[in-house]
C-alpha cells in the first residue's frame, strides 16, 4: 500500500458543521493563547511548530474541506495575474474584467468576484489552476509563519481551517503536557 493510501486511512473527513461548533465552543480561548504567543513565544517555540505542523499535516487532508475556497478570497497580487492570466491565455487585463474585482477600502487589492471560489471543483474541492494558483493560497494556512507577525492571521484562520485550529489545539496541549509544573506556575508567555 502506497504512503498517500496509508495516510488517507488516517485522515478523517472534516464535518464542517462540527467543525464551526468546535469553534464557537473555543474561539475565546484560542485567540486569548494566541495574543499571549504574538507578544512573546516559550523557548523552542519555532521547533514545536515545526513539528506540530507535520502532525497536523497527517490528521488534516484539505481535500475533504476547501472551506478556505469556499468562504474565502485570496489577494492577488500583479504576479498571480500575469502567471493565471498567461495560463488562460487572457491578458492581464481581461483576467482580472472576468474574474477579479477591486477590494472597496483599504489596499484595493485584487480579489475573487465569487465566493466559492470560481476555480475550485465543487464536487471534488479541487483547485482547478492549482500548478499556477495565487501566492496566497499555495501559502495558506501560513502554519509555519512567525506567530510574533502572523498571529492576526492564525486568529483569523481559526474559524474557517481545520488545520489552523488543530495546529492551535495542538500548541496548547503541548504547551501545558511538556513544560515543567513550576514553569506551568508562572506565565510563560512573561
């Protein structure tokens, strides 16, 4: 039996109505862990997320959610563009009139005109483009960018990515199973 074969055995598919439930449940908590590590993160911090993600990576199988391309847009950059535009044969600018629409405020980036996203296969949560996706989706959930710059995103990630919220169910059982009782005694995020 092939490793993906033996791997998928272990994957459970995601319910994402118990999903959203789960996080409802623990959204409070999560982000209070999360505002401790974006101020200051235990010794070691980087290797257990490290490790941590490649656990998670062999419960997690994206596959069976797409949630993040189903109620969520990437930015998309001026690379994405010329790289998806090229792919489909368009120009940039014709991608973007068929595809894109300008963010109201702030950056006005470019975004998806749709949510799902218009290149994701429905039935198989596939990514149609997926060889020339955008950086920001070949990048997400972000699990191993530095909790001090990217805690915004995991706060946020939270409540749409399964593997966001095992990766932080994951750092704070760790935290609380493998530090010492006297240092469980004190703040370790001080």
């Amino acid at each position: 039996m092939n490793d993906y074969l033996r791997r998928m055995q272990q994957v459970q598919s995601v319910n994402l109505r118990s999903f959203k439930q789960r996080v409802r449940h623990n959204k409070s908590r999560f982000r209070r862990f999360l505002s401790k590590l974006e101020k200051k993160q235990p010794k070691g911090f980087q290797n257990m997320q490290v490790h941590l993600e490649k656990e998670v990576w062999k419960e997690v199988d994206c596959l069976t959610c797409a949630n993040c391309c189903k109620t969520m847009t990437p930015t998309f950059t001026a690379k994405d563009i010329k790289r998806i535009s090229a792919h489909f044969g368009l120009s940039a600018d014709a991608f973007k009139a068929k595809w894109l629409r300008r963010e109201k405020s702030g950056d006005r980036d470019w975004l998806n005109k749709t949510e799902p996203c218009q290149f994701l296969d429905l039935k198989t949560n596939m990514c149609s483009i997926y060889e020339v996706r955008p950086a920001d989706c070949a990048g997400y959930p972000h699990l191993r960018k530095n909790m001090k710059d990217y805690g915004h995103v995991y706060k946020q990630n939270l409540e749409c990515c399964p593997a966001t919220y095992k990766m932080v169910e994951k750092m704070m059982m760790h935290l609380d199973h493998h530090l010492t009782p006297h240092i469980l005694q004190k703040n370790v995020f001080q």
